[in-house]
C-alpha cells in the first residue's frame, strides 16, 4: 500500500481533469488562428479563462495564463518591480524570508537589474510582523511580495491588512497564493494585491499550467519580448490540454474543492494530536492560522530527510519541504526564517493531506511512525 501525504509538492491529477485533458488533445487549431479549428482551440482556452477568473472572483481579462506558479510568480514580482520603478519608486523589494523559492528567484533576478531585496521579519509562526512592514514601506519600496499561505508550514497571512500598509505607502503587492487556492477562498479584490499567482498542479490539475491575475491597470512588460499572446503580457502559443486541465480543476476548487476542506483539516488534527504523542515532538506554526492539509513537525534528535526515507520505504510518500528544494543538505530557509535553529530545521517533516486522504491512512501512518523516528534517532 502506498499513502500519499504530500499534496503540497503536487496533487493528483483528477479523474475529471484528466478527462478534459484528453478532449482538448484532439482539438489541433493554434487558438491564434482565424479558422474554425483555431476558433476551437480559442474557445477552449477562453472557456478555461473563465473557469480560472470565477476561482478568484476576477475579471476574466485580467487573468495571464503561464507555464505554471513559478512563471506567474516571476511575472508579478519583476513586473511589478520594473513597473513601479519606471513610475519613480525606489528600486526595492521586500520580501519575507519564508517565502517560496520561486518568489526568491523573481526578487533575485530584481537585483540583477540593481534593486535591493529587503527581508520583512516574521514571528516564530511566520507570521509578518506588520509594524516592520510599515517600517520597511515607509523607508521606500516599489513591490512586496508576500503568499497568502506557507508551502511549509501552511501559515495564512492576512493578506488584506499587509496589503493596505503596503498600498498607503504607494508600494505595489505581489500575492502568491499557489498553496492556498483550493483550501482557501481566494478573492482577489478582497486580498486587495496588484497580481495573484496561483497553479494548476496544486489543485488537482496538470503539471505546466499556472496563471497570474494582474489588475487591469498595470501594464506590466512580459518577461520574454516575443509573440502577442495573452493581451500583450506573456508571449507563446498558449498549452491548450494544459489549460483547460487547469480550466476544469479550478471549476472544481471553487466548489468541491473548498468544500472538502472541513474534513482534510479533521484528519490533519487527528494527524496533530497523534504526532505530538511522540516525545520530543514539536509542531512548526502552530500558533497562527494554517490551512486545512499542512502539518510541519520536527522530532528533537532525528533528521528529517531519515524520517521521509524510511517513511517512503513503509509506504508513505512524505517530505521535508519545498519540493523545488528536495534534496538539498541545507534547512529549510522557512524554518530558519522563523528562529528556528539550524539543527532543528534539518529535523523537520512536512506532512500535506489532500481530498482523498482517508482516516485509516492517518491511522495507519501513526501506527508507524513512532517506530521510525526512535530509529531515525539512532542515527545522530
């Protein structure tokens, strides 16, 4: 038997999806094309347009199909940035320490062009401290960027109040919600962010299909001077089978999707309750919000990456954080963004429930796992 617990990295492609996938295979037109098949494949996409725009409750213009959460991220952070720069504002980005790789990588690639990428402290639940953030937009910024939900420790920020502060100071906001649409309701006027990024792979669609929401009033540049594709702001023929896989998942996050969530977060509690009867065992983030899935413990004297081996070899497919960092030997700069020390970062597991998760695969997972971690301690 194996039990997938890491619905955080990527989530299984739904059956519904996978069948809409499969119809979008046989439309052959290119959606730029004038004739009836490229009609068809337009229809296709501007009908998954619609479906991704009622998930965040947007204007169906203001939605960019990309090549996934990492692309709409780059889109939001380097557009924004260069944006607010060519406007008059300093060239500086503030970005939490805890944020995803992706959003790194964006604010990374803004210093290659000569901005200064400030960090904005968090609490020890990750949770940004608001009065820095006043602080570091008063000094002068042009973007923040800041996910509505942690990819490790599922912490919620509240997005609305961060984006007020940051908005008075006349410094645009990026949101990555990649991790929280599908767990959270996820409304883009409400957030009040100049561009949301958000993922098919992450609620049960296809891998290489992603969006990013930019309010109609920034003309962002596209990252890439090519083609006229999506309004100007993303060049490329668009991934058709991709988007309407994307199209349809997000039909069905906003409805089934949101839905299920109440019985996730029971399961991930009965999750909690049993973990923290393990000795020596401590739940990261669990002083702020979190979503429904998310559980990050770390046990005192056994390493993480030992705990996900020896889990994936009883069955169970788990990790120690970011998927785009697996592998690594450094701690989870989440974990260290938040004061925890090196060595306790590195003892870190990642447990993300999804949907189909079921009560006997927790029951079974606690079954094993006191086991793993006493041998996982023998280790060090």
């Amino acid at each position: 038997m194996r039990v997938y617990l890491d619905h955080n990295a990527t989530t299984p492609l739904d059956p519904r999806v996978r069948q809409a996938i499969a119809g979008a295979l046989a439309v052959t037109g290119n959606p730029s094309s004038v004739h009836a098949e490229g009609r068809r494949a337009r229809d296709a996409v501007e009908t998954a347009r619609r479906q991704v725009a009622a998930l965040l409750g947007a204007r169906i213009e203001d939605i960019v199909f990309t090549s996934g959460g990492t692309e709409a991220d780059a889109l939001g952070v380097i557009g924004l940035g260069r944006l607010a720069r060519a406007a008059g504002r300093p060239a500086v980005a503030l970005v939490p320490a805890i944020e995803h790789p992706a959003v790194h990588g964006a604010a990374s690639a803004l210093a290659s062009e000569g901005f200064r990428v400030d960090a904005v402290a968090v609490d020890e639940n990750g949770v940004i401290d608001a009065g820095a953030l006043s602080s570091g937009c008063a000094a002068g910024a042009a973007v923040l960027a800041v996910s509505l939900a942690n990819h490790e420790l599922g912490t919620v920020q509240d997005v609305p109040a961060l984006a007020r502060i940051a908005r008075d100071a006349g410094v645009l906001v990026h949101c990555d919600a990649v991790q929280a649409a599908g767990k959270l309701a996820v409304d883009v006027a409400a957030l009040g962010a100049d561009a949301v990024a958000i993922s098919a792979h992450k609620i049960y669609g296809p891998t290489g299909a992603g969006a990013l929401w930019i309010d109609a009033r920034h003309g962002i540049a596209p990252l890439v001077a090519a083609g006229h594709q999506e309004r100007e702001r993303r060049p490329g023929t668009e991934n058709v089978p991709g988007i309407v896989g994307f199209g349809e998942a997000a039909r069905w996050a906003a409805g089934e999707g949101l839905a299920a969530q109440g019985r996730v977060r029971e399961l991930r509690d009965a999750l909690e309750t049993g973990v923290r009867g393990i000795e020596g065992a401590r739940v990261h983030g669990a002083g702020a919000a979190r979503v429904a899935n998310t559980l990050n413990v770390g046990f005192d004297g056994a390493l993480g990456e030992v705990v996900v081996a020896a889990l994936d070899l009883a069955g169970f497919a788990v990790s120690t954080g970011a998927a785009c960092t697996s592998g690594t030997v450094q701690p989870s700069p989440v974990l260290l963004g938040v004061g925890v020390g090196e060595e306790r970062a590195r003892e870190a597991v990642r447990f993300s429930l999804g949907v189909g998760t079921t009560r006997d695969e927790v029951e079974a997972l606690l079954e094993v796992l006191p086991g793993i971690v006493a041998r996982a301690r023998e280790f060090r």
